[in-house]
C-alpha cells in the first residue's frame, strides 16, 4: 500500500486492543514472531525515495500512515527515532498520521525544534475502550501537536468522549472492528453514541469498517475481507464534519499551491468502501484489472 511507511517492525503488547493485534497474526502466517522489533531496511527512507526522474515517489499532498505494523513511541525503537523525524522534517509536503498507544512516552522524544508542532504531523492516540481513552486522550490534549485525533480501533468496548471533543482540540475520530483470530464483538449501537457525539461536534467521524463479528440488532455478522469496509460504508454512520487544514509548505518553506497537491483518485471498486474518506486512494497496481 503506498500510503503506508513502516520505517520499523514488531511491537510489544500494552493494552486490551492489542490482544490479538493483527501484526501478530499476520506474522504467525509467516513462521514470524511479531515481538521481534527492527528496524527496516528497504522500508526506512521510503518518503525519501525517487523514481529514476527524481522525482518523490511520495507525492505532495499526500497522507502516510506510520508504523502501522509497531508504534512510533515504542521504547525499543529510540534509537531510531531521530533519524525518522529528520525525514518527516525534511518533506514538509506531506503529512504523516502517527498512532500510539504510548502517549505517556511522547514528550520525552520529540524534536528539539517542535516547539507547538509541526504543520505536516497528525498525531492520534488509540482508544479501544473507556478506560484507554479516559488514560489516553488527557495525554493527548496536553501535547504540542497541531492535529490531534483518535482512533477507536479495535472497538471493543462503549467508548463515550464527548467532554473531549468539547475542548475543540480533536479533528477526526476512526472506528474499526477486531479482525482475525479470536476477533471480539463490535456492536452497531456503540459506533452509533460515538458517530452521535462526533457530529455534535461537527467532528469528522469515520466508520472503516464492521471487524469480523459485527453486532447488530441483537444478531452477529460474521464478515469477511471487503465486506466488513462495505457494511460500513451502507450503514451511514460516518460524518464528515470540519475539514483538517494542513499548511503545507516546500523545503524552502514556501506554501504549496492547492492545485499543485496529491488528489487521490479512485476505482469503481472504492465506491462503496468506508475507508474511502480517509483513504490515499488506488495506487495503481493493476490488481482490479
């Protein structure tokens, strides 16, 4: 997927969600164990990376999603931070989505130079249930980013934070079911509260998708693959409330014309996906062909 940059792998499990964290499946399938962290070769300077124009690979505009098979803030991964925010400092023509379930670690390992944030950075804490986002999302609040959001993923649990949302500082909210082995229950009438409280705010709330066992009505859904993000997109949940404005700028500091900026374009396919709100669009494989 090209809007994702994992400059390492492998993580530790810290909370509730991460019982059966799909990184960890997914590594089992390959005889891996998801605990082992390193750094990536391949993978590590991939918004560097050229085509043989010199051209970004990453083009501007664009939103990458970090770490997303460990955590940005993981301990083990200190020694590689720095050299990771040099790169996310160096294309301030993109914006990096980091998530963590490590708030607390946050402060201590930012950049000198971060001062009230930087403009391409959209920092999220995961909050799978209550008690993850009462401990999360105060942290949250109290860090110098200028894009703050959260992510109820995987949803296991009622999660009310609408005395949060209030402050005026969250500017999207994410729902995701549980997927692969031993996948917990999502029910439709905790997305609802959520979606509720999130159009409340005029806060952009996106539905993903349903996770395999999707509760609804008193009956559960067992859904698979594509059809967990198309059960999502037919439920009308999500609420697309404010936009998100990010000032971005070329290395020299200049603002990037709107015209000149990424727009992700789609396949017939995406029409009825719910991730497409938040979705970089295709990438052009070749594989719908």
């Amino acid at each position: 997927m090209h809007d994702i940059w994992n400059p390492w792998h492998g993580c530790k499990k810290c909370s509730e969600g991460c019982e059966n964290c799909y990184m960890y499946y997914l590594d089992a399938q390959r005889d891996r164990d998801g605990g082992e962290i390193y750094k990536t070769k391949a993978g590590f300077r991939y918004p560097l990376s050229k085509t043989r124009d010199d051209a970004y690979k990453v083009k501007s505009g664009e939103m990458l999603r970090v770490c997303m098979t460990s955590d940005f803030f993981l301990e083990e991964a200190d020694p590689w931070r720095e050299e990771a925010w040099d790169i996310i400092r160096a294309r301030p023509d993109v914006k990096f989505f980091l998530l963590t379930k490590r708030p607390e670690r946050v402060a201590d390992h930012l950049p000198k130079d971060f001062g009230a944030g930087y403009e391409n950075v959209f920092f999220n804490v995961t909050c799978e249930n209550q008690r993850r986002a009462d401990e999360r999302i105060p942290i949250l609040l109290d860090l110098p980013f200028r894009h703050k959001g959260v992510m109820c993923a995987p949803f296991i649990g009622p999660v009310s934070i609408a005395r949060y949302l209030s402050t005026g500082q969250i500017k999207q909210v994410l729902c995701d079911g549980e997927n692969y082995g031993g996948a917990r229950p999502c029910r439709y009438e905790w997305v609802k509260a959520l979606r509720d409280e999130c159009a409340a705010a005029d806060v952009t709330f996106v539905f993903c998708g349903t996770g395999r066992r999707f509760v609804k009505d008193g009956k559960t859904y067992l859904l698979e693959g594509s059809t967990q993000t198309e059960q999502a997109y037919k439920s009308g949940l999500t609420y697309l409330g404010k936009p998100i404005e990010f000032k971005l700028t070329d290395a020299w500091g200049e603002p990037i014309p709107k015209e000149e900026l990424y727009t992700p374009h789609f396949g017939a396919r995406c029409d009825r996906c719910g991730m497409r709100p938040i979705c970089n669009g295709c990438s052009d494989c070749g594989k719908c062909k």
